[in-house]
C-alpha cells in the first residue's frame, strides 16, 4: 500500500540519513531494545502499548495508521491482540528492515504493513479508521502541517492517539535545553500540544499529562537493564531522564481527539 507522493523531498532524504547515521544506527536500536523490550523503541514498550491500546476502542476491521512505527512492536500487538489492520510509516531505512525482519517472523503480513516515508509528505484521504503514534512527533518540527495531515488521513469521526515527549512548565536547565537541541526534537508543554490539536479542527480532544507515569517507566526500564556494567551510556541516559523528570522538567504526554 503506497500512502505517499512519489518524490519524497530532499529534506526527508536528508533527515532519514541522519537518523540512520546517528540516534537509529541498526547497534543503537538494538540497544534501545535492551531497555524497552523486543520490538519496542518507545517509553513502556509493551507494558504502556497494552494500556494505551486498551483505551481506542479497537475492533477487527478497523484501519490503523501508525506514524513512526519504529521495530514494529505496537503494530504486531494491534493486530494479534485486536485483528486491525496496521499500516506502519517510517523515516529509519534501518528500522524498517528490522521491522520487516520481524514481521516475517510474526508472520502477520495479511495485518501489517510498513513503508518508508514522512507523514508530512502523505498523500491520503480519509482512508483510517485510527492514526497511532508513540513518542514520534518529537522528531517533526511543524506541528500545525502534521495534525492537518492527520486530521485528513482520518475517516469522519475516527480516532487520534499518540504520546509524545513533553516541555515541562516552567523554566529549564541548560543541560536540558542542550539535550533537546543536541537531539534536534521540538517539544511542546502537555496544553500546547492540546491546543495544536484543536487549531487543527480536532473535536473532543483530550490532552493527559502522565509525566509521572513516564518517571514510573524510566525506573522499571532501567531495572531491565544487566547489572553487569554493559550498556553504560544506556544508563547514564536513563539516569539523566529521570533527574529531568523529578525535576518536572522533561514530560510526558497522551493525546486523543476525533476528526
């Protein structure tokens, strides 16, 4: 299923090499699994896709496009445990493979489907049912242009959901803000990302902020980790994430809204 113009921009080119080179090398992702379990790259891995999917009403039949899919693990689980159709989009060739890798494995193909591109270059017309994405939009700068994108995408009356990381009120560290921008993400506070939404003609929306329940993640993830001194900048990562958040200033938040 081709979702996208047939040019990508050079733009997108250039930030999927940077992606591949650098946050999402095929070692760096295998790391990250490490931490958030097989198949996941995102804040809770299976024990928060559980949750959160629990909560969309999902039903067999139902259409789903998840923005960022990374390894595939949310994908998989809609489909086995919900018998949806997932569509995957994704701008890391090297997560794209791996997902492919286990899609086979799975052997989910009649399900779930992956494709290389970026939403902000989609070309779709009311063709979900849902939009899913996990802690993905960090990476897109405009904001307005990607929840219009959305907004589009989605069937009359269908369902938004996707978590993201979030600003923290108030004023942050300088160790923070070079995190942020060393990462190239850009954040909003839990209402901004509300009020993006609704700027964007969604109806019902629902803005959560679950900073505390993104600390409660970080612990147990860094539990998973093997006390054996392996892995070091994964801890010392993790460690600096959970210093952010005691200190409110690295959140967390759940998004849902109808089209």
């Amino acid at each position: 299923m081709d979702i996208l113009t047939e040019t990508p921009q050079t733009s997108t080119e250039q930030q999927s090499a940077s992606f591949d080179s650098t946050q999402y090398t095929r070692d760096s992702i295998k790391k990250y699994e490490s931490i958030f379990g097989r198949n996941f790259i995102s804040t809770g891995g299976l024990e928060s896709t559980r949750e959160i999917t629990a909560l969309m009403g999902l039903k067999p039949g139902l259409k789903v496009l998840d923005v960022g899919s990374g390894l595939g693990g949310s994908a998989f689980h809609m489909a086995q445990e919900y018998g949806v159709q997932v569509h995957g989009l994704d701008l890391s060739h090297n997560m794209l493979a791996m997902a492919h890798e286990r899609l086979a494995e799975a052997r989910l193909e009649r399900l779930v489907s992956f494709e290389y591109g970026d939403i902000l270059e989609a070309n779709i017309d009311a063709q979900y049912d849902v939009v899913y994405s996990r802690d993905a939009f960090l990476h897109i700068k405009d904001k307005d242009r990607l929840f219009r994108t959305l907004k589009r995408a989605l069937k009359p009356g269908g369902l938004l959901f996707f978590t993201d990381y979030c600003w923290g009120e108030g004023r942050h560290t300088a160790e923070f803000l070079a995190y942020v921008a060393q990462r190239g993400y850009t954040l909003h506070t839990v209402k901004e990302y509300g009020q993006l939404i609704e700027a964007a003609g969604f109806k019902d929306v629902q803005a959560m902020d679950k900073t505390a329940l993104f600390g409660h993640y970080l612990h147990l993830e860094l539990k998973r980790l093997p006390d054996d001194g392996s892995l070091p900048e994964i801890r010392q990562s993790w460690n600096e994430k959970i210093v952010r958040n005691q200190r409110g200033e690295q959140g967390w938040g759940w998004f849902s809204a109808k089209s």
